[in-house]
C-alpha cells in the first residue's frame, strides 16, 4: 500500500507541464465530481488538495507523487462547469487536450463519475475521447455514501454495459473511505507497479 502523496507541481498553461520520466495517471471527471476529495482520501489527509462544494474549485493541473513507488497522480480541473464563460471552457479543452495528447501523456484516466446521476453527455464525450486517444480508462464511481447499495450496484451495471468495461466500475466514497484499497491497488497496477499479495490465503490452499 502507498504512503502517501506529495504536491510537486502545478500546471496552468499547456506550457508549465512538467516532464517527469515516472508514469503519471491522470483523474478526470466533471466539475464537483469529487477528484480532490478523492486525493485526499488516497492520501489519508484532509486538505492535501483543495476542495470545495462549488464546482470549477480546481483551475489548475496538480502533479502528486506516490510515495514510495514514484509514479504521479495527476487531479485535473473538472469539465462542464456550467457557470464559467465559453472562454474559460475552451481555455479548460485546450489545456486538458494538451496534457492527454501531449508528449508527456497519463499511461491512465481514471474517470470518475458520480454515483447518483443517469451518464451525463460530458462523462460519455470523454470516455470516447479516451479511446480515440488509445488511453486506457478506469472507471469509477463516486459518491457511493450517497446512494442506496441496490442504486450502486444498478449504476456499475450501466456504466459497465455503455463502456463496454470486463468488469464493474470501482464504486468508491471519500466521506467513508469505501474502495480506497481496491482503487490504490488498480491505480499501482496501472502504473506498473507490483501489486501486494492478499494478506489472507486464498480459500482451498
Ligand atoms: N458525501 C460525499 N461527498 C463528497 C464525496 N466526495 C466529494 N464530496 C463533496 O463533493 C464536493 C466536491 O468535491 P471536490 O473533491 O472538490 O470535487 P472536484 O471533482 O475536485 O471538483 P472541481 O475541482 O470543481 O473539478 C465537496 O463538497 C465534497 O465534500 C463523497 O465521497 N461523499
Ligand atoms: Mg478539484
């Protein structure tokens, strides 16, 4: 299991990314989604990123480092902000674009969507930019203390049915720490690194 996450770095402009050597894994997801929140909890801190129930609170690209294992953990700013200006959203595409196709580009996006609303417009946009892109999506579901578990296990179904996914969606939730191991675990073993052994032994050994 990671210890924890440390901010190196801030991105504003297409110009400021960093060039790291490490992998780096990017979460998306609309604005309030709970991406820094979600960041928070990984890191088991409670204002390691910025959050805020107004949405459009993270403006900027935040490059966190896993610590021990290196990689990044990259919080993007949220789209579908729907009270920022239309140059403000094309500032936010162009941004995020260059990050996602650019040369120093996630080898993963978590894309995080909330537990309690039907699959919004943005979310599906995003999904298919994804897989134009050839990068590879993580879903999952936020929220999750949010909604009924019956609700929960409905929404994994959909989501896994209009992604197309192996398998169900993490369903995770900040407030309650819910997931956190199992997204930890799939965040490392995206990033390529080795994943720990079950602590139990499997049944019948
Ligand atoms: N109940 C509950 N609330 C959550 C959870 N995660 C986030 N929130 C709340 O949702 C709001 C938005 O959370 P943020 O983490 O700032 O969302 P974000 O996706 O980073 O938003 P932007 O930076 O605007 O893109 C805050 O009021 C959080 O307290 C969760 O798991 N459960
Ligand atoms: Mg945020």
């Amino acid at each position: 299991m990671p210890k924890t996450l440390e901010l190196v770095s801030t991105a504003y402009e297409p110009g400021q990314m960093p060039d790291y050597p490490e992998v780096q894994i990017a979460l998306a997801g609309r604005s309030n989604v709970g991406k820094s929140s979600l960041v928070n909890c990984l890191a088991g801190r409670k204002a390691l990123a910025k959050i805020s129930s107004t949405p459009g609170k993270t403006r900027s690209l935040n490059f966190y480092q896993v610590v021990p294992e290196g990689f990044y953990l990259v919080d993007l700013p949220g789209y579908g902000f729907a009270r920022s200006s239309k140059a403000e959203k094309e500032k936010w595409g162009k941004l995020i674009e260059a990050y996602l196709t650019g040369r120093n580009r996630p080898a993963a996006v978590v894309c995080l969507l909330d537990s309690r609303l039907e699959p919004q417009r943005l979310d599906l946009e995003m999904a298919g930019f994804l897989t134009q892109n050839a990068i590879p999506l993580i879903a999952v579901l936020t929220k999750a203390d949010k909604c009924k578990q019956r609700e929960v296990a409905e929404r994994q179904r959909q989501w896994r049915e209009i992604l197309r996914l192996p398998e169900l969606p993490l369903s995770v939730s900040s407030r309650t720490g819910r997931g956190r191991a199992e997204l930890w675990r799939a965040l490392c073993q995206a990033a390529g690194c080795a994943v720990e052994p079950p602590k139990t032994a499997p049944a019948g050994l």
